[in-house]
C-alpha cells in the first residue's frame, strides 16, 4: 500500500496515518510554518500538545489549526500561516 | 493635610483627581484593589455621542468628548491610544431604519454630527457588513481610548501635580465635625484628614456612599464582552445595531442583547453588549454569549468563521434614571458624588472631573449639572 | 453499557489520562452512567500518550518501549467500554444547572467544529497539566520545544523532533524524555538539570517509601550511560541561537545558590532544545465553577480538595495534577478516589488513602529538590520575548514596572498585551506573575480563562441548549 501523502506550499509531504500535520512536517524536516503578525518570526511546535497555539496553519483554507492536533489526511491542503491567517478579508 | 480625598482609581477617580490638581488642591486618592482595576477595565473605551438622546447626558458627553481631544492634545494621543474612529449605527429592519433616522435627527439639533448612510453605501463605510441592510447612519464624533492607559495617565499627571495615590485602601467611613462637615476619611488601615470627599467608586459608589453616611441607588448592569481572535482591521468604526439605542435607556432587568462589534489596534474584534441585571453575578452565561455570537454574525457574516478566544464580563454602576450621579450631598458637607455612569464612564469621565473640580473650588461650572445633582433622588432628599 | 448519545450522565470525566481513566473506570464498576471527555485522539492523556488508533498507522506496540506502567494503563483501558467516550472533544466551559452540571464542548472529531453540550450531576475534573516554561534569549527560535512535545512527538506520532537534541530545564521528568530519544535514533548530546544531584538525599524518608519510582528513574538512567549521554547537574540554558531555527545552545554552570557563575559558558551545536521546568496544572475548568485553590510547594496554582478529592463546590471532584503535580501513580490514586466517591461509595480503601499519602511525600520532595533557580529575570535583557504570542519583550513589562503603582496582572494585560493572545497566558503566566514580583500564577489572573477551548462564533451561534434547563435555584 502506497503512504498517504498530503500537500505543504505545493509540496507533497508523506505521513502515517493517526500522525499530527504537525508530526509529518517535523519527520520530513520542516520546522516551521508560520510567521507571527508582529515582527514576522518564524514559528513551529512548541509544547506540541495543543496549548501554546505557536504551531497555528492553514488547513484546506481555515487559518489557525494546530498543527499539533490536527490529523494529517490524505490530500488536505496545509500552507504557511501569515499572520493572523486572515489576509483574505477585506479591511 | 488633603484638600480632597478621592475615592476610586477608575477613569471618574483619574479624571476628577487630574483636574482637581491642576486647580492647584492638593488630591489623594485611595483605591481598594488595583488602579482601574474595575469597571474600567471591563470596557471597549468608548468615547460616544451616538447613543444618547438629546437631554443632560448628551450635553455633558459633547463636553466630555472635546475634553478628551485637549487631554490628546495636552498628554500625545498615544497615552491613551485615542482613536477618532468613529460609529456607524445599522438599522435592520426598514421600520428600524426609521426610527434610527428620527433619532439621528432630533441629536443633531443638539450639535451631535450625523450623516445618513443608504443601504447601497454601507458598504464603502464597513466593506464586511451584512449585504442585506436597510440603512445606516454614521457618527464621525465616537472615539475610543484604552481605559486602563487612559486612568493610568490621568492619575501619572496627577501625581505630577502633587496628588497622592494609595492602593489596597478600602474606605470604611468618614469623620465628621461638630458642624456636620467631613474632616477626615478612614480605611481599613488608616485615616486621612481631608475637607471633602469625592466618591467616585463606580459600580461600588453605593456601597462607598453608604460607609460615607451618604447613601446613593447605584445598583450593577452585567454585561458580557466576546473578543475573537486577532484579526486585520476588518472593522473600521463602532458598529452597532439602532436596537442598542432602545437597550440603554430601557428598565428591563432580564436579558437583553443588542449588536456592537468594533475593532481593535491588538487586532481583535469585540463583541457586546449584554445588559442584565444579576447582582455582582460572576458566573460566565453561555446563553447570553450565544445571543451575542449570533447577532455580531448577522451583522458581520465573515464572523461565523472566527475564533471567539475569550469573554470577559463586568458591571456597570446603573442609576433608575439612566444618568450618573455627580454633585454635594446634600446630608453631608464636604461629600461629593461622581459615579453612576453606567454603560458611558469612559467618555464622560473628563467632563465629570471638570464639574467636580469646579463644585471643590466654587467656580463657575462649564455645563448646568443639575441635571446630575444627588438630590434628584427622594432617598437623599428625605434621608 | 452508555451509550455516546446519551447526553446526561451521573459522573462526567474530564480528562482521560491516569487520574481521568482511573476516575472513569472506577465511577462506572460503582453502578454509576459514566462519560469521559477529553481533547486527544486515544486515552492515556500526556502520560500514556498513544498514536490515533488507524489502520496502517502508528502503532501502539511500537511505543511501547517509550512507557512505563503500561499494565496500568491497560487495565484502564480494559474498563473503557461501558463508559460513553468522547475523544478529539474539547471542553470550553462548564456551568451549572439546576441538576448539576452543564459541559460545553466542541467537537472536533475529522477536522470540524461542532459545539456540543453534555449534563452530569458529578463531575470529575482531571485535566492533568502542561510543561512550565521560562523565557531565555533566543526560546521562541523553532526547534527550541517543550520536553513534553518532544515526548508527545514520540508517544503519539512516532517521530522523532531532531538529529540532535539536548534536554535541559529540571524535574524528574527530563530522563525519560532523554532515554526515550536516544532509544529513539537521536543523538543526545547532553541533559542539563539545574537541581543538585543530591538534592533528594536530604528528602530520603519520602523517597525510601517510594522505591518503586526510584526504580523508575534508575532504568532511565542505565539507558543514558547505554548511550553514552552526558548527564550535567547545576547546569542550564542561558541563550539560543540561530536565525530561522535554533542552531546552537549556551549552558553555564549554576553556583549553589542557583545563580549562575560567570565564564562558563559552553556553546553546543543542536537542532532541537527540549526544555521543561516542572508543570504547570490545567486550572481554568475548576477556575470557571469556584473551586477554591491554594499555591503548592512548586508555586504552581493548584485545587484544595479533601480526602475523597472533593473541591470546594459541591459535586466537582478533582483528580490528578490539578490538584498538585504528583505523576502517574499518583493521579491514578486520586483518580480511582475520585471516581468511586464521585459514583456514590461510601467509604475509601485505606490502602488507596496510605498510597496517596506517600505519592504525595514522595511528589513534594520531588519540588523541593528541583526548584526554578533564582536569577532567570536577571538574565533577561530587554528584547527577550516573554509573551511568544503578542511578542511581548521583557523591557516593556520592565518599564511598565517602573512608571505605575498599583498594577496586577490585569492591568499588566491590558497595558502590556502579555497574555492576551492565543494561548491565553498559558505558557507565559508563571514567567509574567515572577516578573511582576507576585505569587505564582496566584491571584494575577493568569489562571483564569473563560473560553478554554476557541471556538468559532458560528458554532457557538448555532448551537443549542439540549433542552432549557432552567438556571440552578438560588
């Protein structure tokens, strides 16, 4: 059986499955995937248990998942988080 | 010894402490817990014309309102973080609609600036409101400040001018004279001689007013604030639905919701505005923040997508007649009250500490207070 | 057996690791209709973390070796099917009705968000607790983790954080953390504990009674001299480096007084830091309903509860390390306490009492061997991030501090925006209440959170009461 893969910025990252997004992008190397709305910074997993909210991604659209928590599925859509994800609103 | 001692360090306590100051009296103010650690600090700021009908508390919020753009002028506006951001105020419903425009009308015979907004302008003053809204009327004079920045810098000025500031001091009574006149203020732990006392104790001014043999009915408004994550400045004004109007001035003591949602410079969006009267009931409602969710959604449909990240709640100091206590009491000289400014403290507290000032020195005050005077209650006046 | 539609329960779980099963399988052998509740995807909590049980997917026989007790936990886990589970569902308020007790969740099982709402007439409260944290120069660099994630990495995913790793901070807590790595495949190329290595030696009597989790510790350690892994006492991190990931570390030695003893500086290569100082509990559910807390011995905020794990508020039972961190064994006591109290038994063992009792020691002269040395804030210049989510720097708490009286942890909030992003305070409140010169996470505000899951106002405009019940009568 072929692994399940799912895509990060147009790449495509393998998982097993019951793996967090978060999980599958630490294994291939990835180590961070938002820049915080402040000063930019890049940020990744932190406490990795869904309570420091620094490892927030975009999800098939829906910014502000954690990444630690969210289950990896096979041809969801993951992309970097800007920010407050929201660049899509008008202001 | 004091010229005055002020009780409370919300934004009624910094605002009557700073102008007390600057007519050169000599202030101490003692507060129970922290500076604006109460009501104040349980607010959006705001700083508004738009909800108020014409009358006394209207008057003194115009006053107020060009009160706090000199202390902008006078202190930077980044102190205070004043925004003149400005309010739109949405009907939803055509009868709404012409309620809402009746009201604008009778405010802008008392000096209040409106502009009437139709259904296919809304849309360039809030680009994500609702699409299905009748009309609207903007109000370029609300504004906005951080209240805990504001206090905290009306009290830092203060004590520039000399005024004294104590914290974890909790009045427990006043001294008087022979001549029935106040000489001095005790706290749990001391006492402090003074000539007058201003009770600016909030949502507590009740309370505080009764310890100081001068009673007042201010009795606790709850109301529930939603803040969602942060966001971009995806609203622009304070925006609220023409219901909020009804709301204020109503005597209900169940629930009652009405839509205001605004943005922030933290980037979040706050939601209210709940009104119920619950006592000092802390315990969190998730009915009253259903209401509230599904209102702000109605009028910003993009919300329904947003993370709500935290509610806070707080108490606003509520008269029967909707207006804030501000004048002498008549049962006890020296004693003056500045409190009961329900749901618009904020905004009014500059033109209140005008008026208190002016009351301590005997000058000519700026607006007619009458309208404010403790003496208006029967409980006073027979008490 | 409960059904999961069931929607009213007389004992309702929250939490299901080793105080929170414990609970669950013992309120439901005591005849009671039990539920469990908790955020993960299997049972087992931080503790006994597992993969999310999948075909093909991470198995559990392949983290076996990553834990301890696992006949404990299966024995637990065993008691599981009469009881209504709600997995991946996260609790974000609980309130009172006239019956009891009202849980709000979200369900976020595939990804969703739905807003649920469960009722009880008891609850068990059991949210275990999360890593404590210190900021140094250069901790929100990605790669610099909590030596909990760096474990949750393992246990539930089967990844591994890095290439190369040291473990740093103190507590009992970093040996398994560092064994379970290097059993792992990742070089560690040290573990830093600040504490003094003796420093239990004066604790002897608890720990004498407790020679099991010495046992425990000694099996971690075999593993680390196996592997060849320096193990450095009175030793801490002082700075990361790097530009978009941690890089390098700084240690120094640390003088008796836990201060730090200037020209011992050592830079080391890494790719990941995993660092823990303790843990702080989970306290915003007992917070929400008015249970009565007090400051344990490790300064973190905490539950009173009685000998049967009652809280203050009548029918809220508390288990596990919100009411002290104590660990596995002792969760599961206090759980197993909790829940057949909760379910209607009349009396507890006295050999469940005596063991509790011991755990307890044992946890206490565990936090008084592996203190927060003093000194951190000193070391703090005024760019270093306290607050990770607003970006809060230490100078603007630090000069806050010197132009105001009279401020607490609110006014710091609101003056500072420390704390009042997404996580709610959770990772900086203990570092902002030490800075602020109050007791730890105590009556600053830091603790309290009224929303502890976010939810989106579209879920929680469109959910519904399960029926109107009425408010609980005065």
């Amino acid at each position: 059986m072929s692994q399940p893969h799912f895509s990060f910025d147009g790449s495509q990252i393998p998982f097993r499955p019951g793996q967090s997004v978060g999980a599958a992008l630490t294994a291939v190397g990835v180590r961070s995937w938002r820049s915080t709305r402040g000063a930019g910074r890049p940020r990744g997993l932190f406490c990795g248990i869904g309570v420091c909210f620094d490892c927030l991604i975009v999800v098939d659209g829906r910014p502000n998942e954690r990444a630690c928590l969210r289950l990896a599925e096979p041809g969801m859509e993951v992309s970097t988080q800007e920010g407050t994800g929201h660049g899509d609103l008008e202001v | 010894m004091p010229d005055v001692v002020i009780v409370g360090a919300g934004i009624v306590g910094a605002a009557c402490a700073y102008y007390a100051a600057r007519e050169g009296l000599s202030v101490t103010v003692l507060e129970r817990g922290n500076l604006a650690g109460g009501t104040t600090s349980r607010g959006e700021g705001n700083i508004l014309v738009s909800d108020k009908e014409p009358g006394p508390e209207l008057n003194l919020a115009l006053a107020s309102r060009t009160r706090w753009r000199e202390l902008a002028a006078e202190f930077g506006p980044d102190p205070f973080e004043l925004e003149e951001k400005g309010g739109l105020v949405v009907a939803t419903s055509d009868p709404g609609a012409a309620a809402l425009t009746r009201f604008a009308e009778g405010q802008r015979a008392t000096g209040v600036e409106t502009v009437a907004v139709s259904a296919d302008q809304l849309h360039d003053h809030e680009p994500n409101l609702a699409p299905d809204l009748p009309a609207g009327v903007l109000y370029p004079q609300d504004m906005q400040v951080q209240p805990v920045r504001a206090a905290v810098s009306l009290l830092a000025a203060a004590r520039s001018l000399g005024a004294t500031v104590a914290c974890g001091e909790e009045v427990v009574a006043a001294e008087r004279g022979p001549d029935g006149r106040v000489t001095a203020v005790r706290t749990r732990t001391g006492r402090y001689p003074t000539d007058a006392v201003v009770n600016a104790a909030g949502t507590w001014g009740g309370q505080v007013g009764e310890r100081l043999g001068a009673p007042i009915p201010i009795l606790p408004r709850r109301g529930f604030i939603l803040v969602t994550e942060p966001l971009p400045r995806v609203v622009r004004h304070k925006v609220y639905s023409a219901d909020y109007v009804e709301n204020v001035a109503s005597d209900v003591a169940g629930l009652e919701t009405s839509t205001v949602v605004e943005g922030t410079q933290g980037g979040t969006v706050l939601i209210g505005a709940s009104r119920e009267r619950v006592g000092f009931d802390d315990t969190m409602s998730v009915e009253v923040l259903r209401r509230l969710a599904a209102l702000a959604v109605r009028l910003f449909p993009f919300l329904a997508d947003v993370r709500l990240m935290r509610t806070y709640h707080g108490f606003r100091p509520y008269c029967p007649d909707h207006l804030p206590v501000i004048g002498a009491d008549p049962r006890v000289r020296g004693m003056f009250h500045a409190c009961g400014h329900e749901g618009a403290g904020i905004g009014l507290a500059p033109a209140t500490g005008r008026l208190i000032s002016q009351m301590l020195t005997d000058g000519q005050p700026d607006i007619d207070p009458s309208a404010f005077a403790p003496s208006r209650f029967a409980q006073v006046t027979t008490g | 057996m409960t059904s999961k539609s069931e929607r009213r329960f007389d004992v309702l779980v929250v939490g299901a690791g080793p105080a929170g099963l414990a609970a669950a399988t013992s309120a439901t052998r005591a005849g009671a209709r039990t539920a469990i509740v908790d955020a993960g995807v299997a049972p087992g909590g931080q503790y006994w973390r597992h993969p999310a049980p999948s075909e093909h997917g991470v198995s559990a026989a392949e983290v076996a070796h990553l834990h301890h007790d696992l006949a404990t936990y299966h024995r637990l886990v065993a008691g599981l099917p009469a009881v209504a589970q709600f997995f991946q569902h996260h609790v974000w308020t609980v309130t009172r009705d006239r019956r009891g007790f009202v849980v709000h969740l979200v369900d976020r099982t595939g990804g969703g968000e739905q807003a649920v709402e469960l009722h009880s007439r008891r609850l068990v409260l059991a949210p275990g607790a999360y890593d404590r944290q210190i900021p140094f120069r250069g901790w929100d660099l990605p790669g610099v983790m909590t030596a909990g994630g760096v474990q949750a990495l393992l246990k539930g995913h089967g990844v591994v954080a890095g290439q190369r790793v040291l473990v740093a901070g103190t507590g009992p807590f970093l040996l398994p953390v560092a064994a379970g790595l290097a059993e792992s495949g990742a070089r560690v190329v040290g573990v830093h504990e600040a504490a003094s290595p003796p420093a239990w030696l004066s604790e002897l009597g608890a720990v004498i009674r407790n020679v099991g989790k010495l046992g425990e510790g000694a099996g971690y350690a075999r593993v680390l001299a196996r592997h060849r892994i320096p193990v450095r006492a009175r030793s801490v991190v002082v700075s990361a480096h790097g530009t978009d990931a941690v890089e390098r570390v700084t240690t120094m030695r640390l003088d008796h007084q836990g201060r730090v003893v200037p020209g011992t500086e050592r830079t080391v290569a890494v790719d990941v830091l995993a660092v823990g100082w303790g843990f702080t509990p989970q306290l915003e559910l007992p917070l929400a309903l008015g249970c009565a807390t007090r400051v344990d011995v490790d300064g973190s905020l905490v539950c009173e509860v009685d000998d049967e794990q009652r809280s203050s508020v009548e029918g809220v039972f508390v288990a596990g390390e919100a009411c002290g961190v104590g660990g596995a064994a002792l969760a599961t006591v206090e759980g197993q306490i909790a829940g057949a109290v909760a379910a209607g038994a009349s009396s507890v063992a006295p050999r469940l009492r005596r063991s509790r009792a011991a755990l307890r020691r044992f946890a206490q002269a565990m936090h008084r061997s592996h203190p927060v040395p003093p000194g951190w804030v000193d070391r703090l210049s005024d760019d270093t991030t306290v607050c990770r989510c607003e970006e809060v720097p230490f100078g603007a708490l630090r000069s806050m501090q010197q132009d105001l009286v009279g401020h607490d942890g609110r006014s710091a909030k609101m003056l500072t925006r420390v704390g009042m992003g997404y996580c709610q305070a959770r990772t900086c409140g203990y570092a902002v209440s030490c800075i602020l010169g109050q007791e730890p996470s105590g009556t600053s505000g830091f603790a309290e959170r009224p929303v502890s899951s976010p939810l989106t106002l579209g879920a929680l405009a469109t959910s519904c009461p399960t029926e109107n019940d009425p408010p609980p009568a005065e």
